[in-house]
C-alpha cells in the first residue's frame, strides 16, 4: 500500500509510520506538514483547501479532500480545540481498509480504547501519538482510518476516564487515569488538575493545593489554570477558613480566563458572604453568560431578582429552573426545591401578568405542580387560591383558601379572601363569619370592617351595614367611593346618593 512521495507518507505505509516513530521516545507525527498540537485551522486550510460540507451531526469535524500525493487517502477529517483553534486531531480514511491486527503488531503499545458515536471503536497508541478507527469485517477487525493525536488530547482523554473513576469513587484507578494525563502531555494543566482534584477527594487539602499549584505552571490551557486557581479559592474558604485568600484566588482565576463560568460564580457566592448582592448578581449574571446551563449561577440569580421584587426579570429564569427541575435528579433537585421553584415561577408569572388579556392558566399550573410536591406549605395554596380568585373560578379558590387556612388558621389574607370567595358563591352568610374572623386577627383594619360591611349588604341588613361602612371610615377607608358604586351588595341596600353620603363621612 503506498501514498506517493508526501511529506511523511512515501513507500510502503505501515513500514514508514513504524520507522519514523521508534516507541522509545514520544513524538508528535505529521501528516503533510500538518501536526496536531501545533497546526491551526488556517494552515491547515492552506494546505487541504477549504473543508467539505459538514456531515450531520459534526459541525466540530472538518473534512477535507486528501492530498493528491496521498492515494490511498478517501478523506481527511480534522477537528480543532476551540480555545486556540489549533489541531486536537486527524484522522486519515482509507480508501481500502487494513487488517487491525497488522496495524497493533505493527503500533506497539496501546494505551486507550474507545467506542465512536458511529458504531466503530478506535485505539490510541503512546508514545506514538497515533491509533486508528476499526470496525468488525468479514476476516476481523478493519482499520477504516489512522489517527493522529494530539497529547493534549490524549492527556485530554485520560481526563475524562478520570472524571468516570471518580465519579465512582474508584480511586486508585482515577489516580492512575491522571497520573497517565499528566505523562501523557507534561504541558496540560488539565492532568495536575485532575491530581488535585483525586487528593481533594481524599480530603488531603495540603496535597491537592500543591497540585493545583503546579497546575499554574503548566503550559496551557488558561481555562484548565482557571479552574486550578479556582480549586485554590474554594479549598481557602471552606477548608481553610481564610475568605481574603479565597476572594484573591477567584480574582487571579477571572484574570488567567474570565470564560470560565464556575469562577466566577464562586466569586459571586463569596461575596455573597460579604453582603455585597450586587455585585455576586454580576457575577452570576457573567457565569450565565458564559455557561447558560449553569443551574447554581440561574438559581442565585433568580433569587437576587426575585428578593428585589424585579419579578419580570426573574421570571424567565424561573421558568427555566421550574423546567429544569422536572428532568433533574433527587439529588439535583429535592423536592422542596422543586416546590419552590414552581411556586417562585407561578408568583413571578402573576406579577408579570397582562392586565389587557389575563392568562391565569400558567400560574394556575405552576402553583398546582408546588402544592402537588409540597401539600403543607400553606403559602402555595394560598397563592393558588389567588390565581382561581382572580381568574373567576370562585370554587376552586375556595378549596385552595381553605387548604390554606386548614394549614395556618391565623392567616389574614387566606380567611378574608375566603370570606370574598363565598361571597362571589353566595354564600353571604359564611362570608360574613370568614370576614368577621379577619377583622379578629388584625383589628381595626378599615379594608377589613367594608368586607363586613358587603356582607351585611348582601344579607340586605342595611343598619349593620351603615354601621360598618361608618367604621370603616372613621378608621381611614380609602378605598374610593367609585367603587363601591360599582359594587354588587351595596345597591341592594343604598341608593347611589345615600352610600356617597355615607363615605363623605371620612372627610
């Protein structure tokens, strides 16, 4: 098999990809004078032409035509790292595939295995920085592609089969997954981080920061020193009790790179502790900005909105948290968050509401998905009783309110709308014992002593009803004769002209 004359393919294939390459001593290969690690995308395209459409599904690989020089190319894809756009890895398709087995005796010492999104599986070999993509055949396994690596990206990988082991808490093996990082790319932060995170995880804070440091000496990337200087703050506030360190080392990790989102969270989070809501908000707000799935971030956030009543603000977050939480975990999301969240959502939507075209529906629902979770908290029902208040559904707000007040019998705003809700279902009577029990917990409220008043009114008791309007007032009602001339009971007990006489009175 031959590729004719290129820069590092010519004669036979395998035997030159051997020679060049001696296990003894780690190199990074070429192909056509394009070296992962090192080659940017531009060059690249100087050298390949512009890339080929984009297949489905891949907008990070690039396809190119292969050289000419290389006959036995069908294609070359090229993906890049994002942050520098340089090389992370090539892969060469053959045209004709060959024998796996001829290419590991051939490779020497593999290193990583790993199942493709397209069915295949590749192996990666080290020192060599090379591997390839193979697939079962009709005689074995198939080589359908060689690969050539970056070591960031291998050391990259290892980072990932680290992430897997301490996910699991399988810690010798996550140990020896960074260690293998850390050889396998000397100039990536990412393996000293992945060695202070295993101490960490052992609570040997003293270990992890000395790791965390070396990491900071590492020659790329600045998001991977970010996160280590990053790991360095969190360890000094919580493990150290040392805030003034912390805050430094979220400052200098914002510095070394300000796109990396849990950065700045934390620093939002400490100055939280330093009462300063403000400026956490910014921080928050730049770690969405950067990450928009950050959930802490939205949800601190959306609290800082919420606390400061900036309710259309909040709202959209709300409204992606309360989405988030039905596909998250229990130990993501308990249930009293959820509750919360739902709650929080359905409030937000009722002060946002269009006063124009009402839709009580949403909140109807957020409120409903809260008491669900959360069947004692009587501030839900109560707020659920509100939205089929004004919505006009007289008998569903009836049943929240009284859920409500069965939860927390001295609440004014429960019993007296319960009292309002009767009244709408006619229900006079009933209505005017939930008004009475108001005005008890809060007396000489003068809104209060007017609910007794319609009540008496719709009973068409008109001397009691005189009697509570004049109370009201004397108590300071001001709630607008307008109104009351609008209101349904009154008329049945005063003319227009005898209530306006009445509510003068307060003059």
């Amino acid at each position: 098999m031959k590729f004719n004359h290129g820069p590092f393919f010519g004669g036979i294939f395998i035997s030159l990809l051997v020679a060049a390459f001696p296990l003894q001593a780690a190199e990074v290969p070429s192909f056509f004078g394009i070296t992962p690690g090192s080659t940017t995308r531009a060059e690249v395209e100087l050298l390949l032409g512009e890339p080929m459409p984009s297949p489905a599904g891949k907008v990070q690989v690039f396809e190119y035509q292969a050289p000419a020089d290389a006959v036995d190319a069908a294609k070359v894809a090229v993906s890049y790292f994002q942050d520098t756009q340089e090389v992370s890895r090539l892969d060469v398709f053959l045209k004709t595939p060959l024998a796996a087995e001829s290419l590991r005796a051939e490779f020497g010492r593999r290193s990583l295995v790993q199942d493709r999104e397209d069915g295949h599986k590749e192996e990666f070999y080290y020192p060599r920085y090379q591997g390839f993509i193979f697939r079962a055949g009709e005689t074995g396994e198939e080589a359908v592609a060689i690969v050539f690596l970056s070591p960031r990206l291998l050391s990259d990988l290892f980072v990932n089969r680290f992430n897997v082991c301490l996910g699991k808490k399988e810690f010798e093996q996550a140990r020896l997954e960074a260690e293998k990082a850390r050889l396998a790319d000397p100039d990536n932060a990412e393996g000293f981080v992945a060695q202070g995170r295993y101490f960490y995880a052992l609570k040997d804070y003293d270990q992890s920061l000395a790791w965390f440091g070396k990491a900071l000496s590492a020659g790329y990337p600045a998001v991977s020193k970010s996160k280590a200087q990053t790991w360095v703050g969190f360890i000094h506030r919580h493990h150290k009790n040392s805030p003034e360190a912390a805050l430094k080392a979220f400052q200098a990790a914002i510095v070394l790179s300000s796109s990396y989102a849990p950065a700045h969270y934390q620093m939002g989070d400490l100055l939280l502790d330093k009462k300063d809501p403000d400026g956490a908000a910014a921080e928050f707000s730049k770690a969405l900005e950067i990450d928009p799935k950050y959930t802490q971030a939205r949800l601190k956030l959306a609290d800082y909105l919420y606390d400061k009543k900036q309710f259309a603000k909040a709202l959209e977050h709300y409204e992606t948290l309360s989405l988030w939480s039905e596909n998250a975990t229990p130990s993501e999301a308990p249930d009293n968050l959820k509750a919360r969240l739902h709650f929080r959502h359905g409030y937000c939507l009722m002060e946002s509401i269009n006063e124009l075209a009402p839709d009580y529906g949403k909140p109807i629902a957020a409120f409903e998905r809260a008491v669900k979770i959360d069947p004692r908290a009587d501030i839900f029902y109560e707020n659920l009783g509100y939205a089929y208040e004004q919505k006009g559904d007289w008998a569903n707000a009836e049943q929240a309110y009284l859920k409500s007040t069965g939860l927390k019998p001295d609440s004014v705003f429960s019993t007296r709308h319960l009292g309002i809700v009767l009244l709408e279902l006619g229900r006079p009577q009933e209505a005017l014992a939930r008004a009475e029990k108001a005005l008890s917990l809060v007396p000489g409220k003068p809104e209060l002593m007017m609910d007794i008043a319609r009540c008496h009114a719709a009973l068409k008791k008109k001397g009691p009803a005189r009697d509570w309007i004049r109370r009201a007032v004397q108590a300071g009602y001001s709630g607008g004769g307008d109104g009351l001339l609008l209101d349904p009971y009154f008329p049945l007990v005063f003319d227009e002209k005898e209530l306006r006489k009445l509510l003068e009175r307060k003059s």
